[in-house]
C-alpha cells in the first residue's frame, strides 16, 4: 500500500480534473469534471449523462467538454489530470480511435497555450468521479443525455471529497509487489 493525496496546482495555475463513469451491459455512462484553483477551491464542475460506445469513449469526451468549459471561462494556465493512462497515450500518439475528438481536444490545448496533461491515481481523482457517477446514475430531470450540466457551486454529493482533497488527506494505493 502506498499513500496519496491530490495536490493543489501551483499559484496562478487551475486544476481540471476530469473522469468518465461507463455501464458495459446498457452503454450508459457520465462524464464529469471539476476546475479548482491553488488553495483547492472550486472554480467551476460539471456532469453529463451520455451513451458510449466504452469506456475509452467517455474518458476523451471528458477531456473535451471540460476544456470546452475551461476555454468558455476564458481560463488560461491550466493543469489537466485524469486517471486514464489510455486516454493520454493516444492524445500523443495521434490516435486514429475518436481521433476527430482527440484533434478537437489537441487544437483547444494549443490555443490555452501553457495546459498541461499528466496521470494520475483513481484514488485521487475521487471529486470528478463522483460527478461522472452522478451524470450517469442520476435521475435529475435537468440533466437530459448529451446536455452538460455546469456547477458553479460545488453540490453537496461532492463537498467531503472535495475537503479532503483540499486538507491533503492521503488514501492508500494497493500495489502489486514485484517478485525478483
């Protein structure tokens, strides 16, 4: 087991973290994101519930309705985090699966100028799954499929993940022992 935490962007830096939240057997699914700012304050969320194709699907159309909501908030400096290692090798990789999704994606990272793309663990990516689970699972007649739902305050489902994530608390990581 190893400990860790979701860390604060740098001062002058946003963080976008986004998440997607696929049910194989109905090809149900959400999507959700959340910006926050140095001190770990919210600055903007957001939830859709949509149908994919898989999981991989709804991953990249988190990425994009999320910097589509970073770029419509005219926020510049942005560090963007998802726990998809897949969705970030064929973002460098020129992917030909979505790729019209993934030159979309590409063209708004460039136009933001200094955003950056990086990994990260489930375990810390806790506050955008909670909102990709909501989109998908939630029977609020405001949120219709296809239709982005923006937060401009944080909703109550997310606030002790979001605290938690703002104090530094850690959570263990199982990982596996390697044998020599």
């Amino acid at each position: 087991m190893v400990p860790v935490a979701w860390h604060r962007p740098p001062e002058g830096v946003l963080k976008l973290n986004i998440d997607g939240s696929f049910e194989q057997n109905t090809t149900n699914g959400g999507i959700g994101g959340v910006i926050r700012d140095h001190f770990g304050k919210w600055i903007a969320g957001f939830t859709c519930k949509i149908k994919a194709h898989n999981a991989h699907h709804e991953e990249i159309l988190a990425l994009l309705h999320g910097l589509n909501l970073a770029k419509r908030l005219n926020l510049a400096h942005l560090q963007v985090e998802t726990d998809s290692q897949v969705l970030l090798n064929n973002l460098n990789n020129n992917s030909r699966v979505y790729s019209h999704i993934y030159a979309d994606c590409r063209a708004i990272l460039q136009q933001m100028g200094r955003a950056t793309m990086e990994h990260i663990s489930r375990e810390v990516n806790i506050v955008a799954d909670l909102l990709a689970v909501h989109g998908r699972k939630t029977k609020d007649p405001n949120i219709c499929i296809g239709q982005l739902y923006v937060f401009d305050a944080s909703p109550s489902l997310i606030s002790s993940a979001l605290e938690r994530d703002a104090m530094g608390t850690t959570s263990l990581r199982l990982v596996p022992l390697l044998y020599v």
